[in-house]
C-alpha cells in the first residue's frame, strides 16, 4: 500500500511542477517557495528547472511503480 501512496506523490508532485513550468501560471512562480529560484535564476530558467524537476519527479514515481516488490 505504501508503494502506491509514493508513486502518487511522486506522480501529483511532478504534474503540478510540469504543468506550472509549461502554462506559466502566476500562482506557482509566485509562491514563497518558488521565489527563491524565480529570483536566482528568472523567470524563464526557473520554468525551464521546474519543468526538469516535474519530468524527473514523474520518471522517478514510474521507476518506483515498477521496481518496487509488492508488500
């Protein structure tokens, strides 16, 4: 059970981060956390890292689905 609850959150995570990076919305770029990277880098490399980290998240949620035994 503890295999799919991951997967999810891997899963949901990545989504929400890919989706923000490629429609550029307002309230993901504006949130406290995201500031830090919107004001190192812009706002153009940080779509481009949250759309990586999105991608990476959701390729880590299929990896663990697939290569994790089941209980």
């Amino acid at each position: 059970m503890a295999k799919y609850f991951m997967t999810f959150i891997f899963a949901i995570a990545g989504i929400i981060a890919f989706l923000a990076a490629t429609f550029n919305w307002g309230w993901f770029f504006t949130a406290q956390n995201a500031q830090y990277v919107v004001k190192l880098y812009g706002r153009q490399k940080a779509r481009i890292i949250y759309g990586a980290l999105g991608l990476i998240l959701i390729s880590m949620s299929v990896y663990f689905y697939l290569n994790t035994p089941s209980s």
